[in-house]
C-alpha cells in the first residue's frame, strides 16, 4: 500500500509542478510578440493539469482510507472521520475546494483570451496549492521551529515545482517551435525551399 500512496503522491506533485512551469513559460518566457492563442493553449493546458490533481488528490483520499480499513475499500464515513479528525484530511479538504476554485478560475482566462496579466495572476494563485503540501509533510512533526522548518519545506516544494516543470515546459516549447518552423518550410519552384 505504502509505494502505490508514494506513485499517487509523487503523482500529485509532478502534475503541479507542471502547472507551475507551463504557466512561467505562458506568463514570464515566452516573447511578448509569441502568438495569443500559444499563450491561451498553455493555460487550458494547465487548467487540464489542475483537473487531473484534483481526480489524482482524490484517489489518494481513497488509498488513505484503504489504509485505515487493512487495505479495503473505504466507506463514506470512514473517509469523512479522516477528513474531519486529521489535519491531513484537513489540509486535503481545503487543497481540493482551492484547488478546483484555482481550476474554475484558469478555464475562465483560457477561454475569454489568456492576457499576460492574468496568466501571471494565476501563477501566483498556484503557488499556495503547491506550497500547502508542506502542511501534510514530516516538517509539521518537527517540535521546535515548525514554521521555519515548513517555509523551509513550502520553498523547496515551489522551487524544485519551477525546476522540473520549467523544463519540461522549456523542452515542450522548444519542440513545438522546432516543428513550427519545419512546417514553414516548403518548396519553391526550381529555387529549392523558401520561408513564408
């Protein structure tokens, strides 16, 4: 049970960390004169992405439970007494209602044309969601400076988050440009290939 909770978990943080790297690369990288509709493709994208967290957070609701039953398929009240009586049910609660406000709110900009200034407003709307992971981590356990130790654990959460998914956005992006200009390529009469 303990290595399906890690995949689910490591599951959850890798979607969001490519939340936060398709959104740097929409709201911060990409050249200002890059298409709009490049812009508003990358945010649906992570609207998507927040979609699948949220479906991802709420099987591990359910693995959390199964736990709680010797690996059994929980029960409704099972999984609301370990919503309500632990603080990690307590963190899930509130990542799932922000996190699908977050999602709401992102499908919102996508869809009514994605300007820089709210996809930037949305990236820094994500970082709490990512940061809140430090809530049900082993740094709330420690005794004596929790708060420095979970900033700690939030800051680290954010930055390797812009790491990995900045460069798996960085790789995706430079693909799709590497496709859009062999596809601007085409023959020319007898002069060979001319660019449009």
């Amino acid at each position: 049970m303990v290595p399906l909770e890690a995949i689910v978990s490591g599951m959850g943080y890798a979607v969001l960390a490519l939340l936060l790297g398709l959104l740097v690369s929409a709201g911060f990288l990409l050249p200002g004169g890059e298409p709009k509709e490049l812009r508003q493709t990358l945010l649906l994208a992570g609207a998507y992405l927040l979609v699948a967290f949220l479906v991802i957070a709420g099987f591990w609701l359910l693995l959390q439970g199964a736990k709680l039953r010797g690996g059994a398929l929980p029960s409704g009240e099972i999984l609301l007494r370990y919503i309500a009586m632990t603080q990690s049910g307590k963190v899930w609660v509130v990542r799932e209602f922000y996190g699908a406000a977050l999602a709401v709110i992102v499908f919102w900009f996508a869809r009514s044309g994605a300007s820089l200034k709210a996809i930037r407003f949305v990236f820094f709307l994500a970082l709490p969601l990512v940061a809140s992971r430090s809530f049900t981590s082993h740094a709330v356990a420690v005794k004596e400076n929790t708060m420095v130790v979970v900033a700690a654990d939030a800051t680290h959460l954010i930055a390797t988050g812009l790491w990995g998914g900045g460069l798996v956005s960085a790789v995706l992006d430079s693909l799709s440009r590497h496709k859009r200009i062999d596809s601007s390529f085409v023959l020319g009469g007898r002069d060979g290939a001319t660019l449009l």
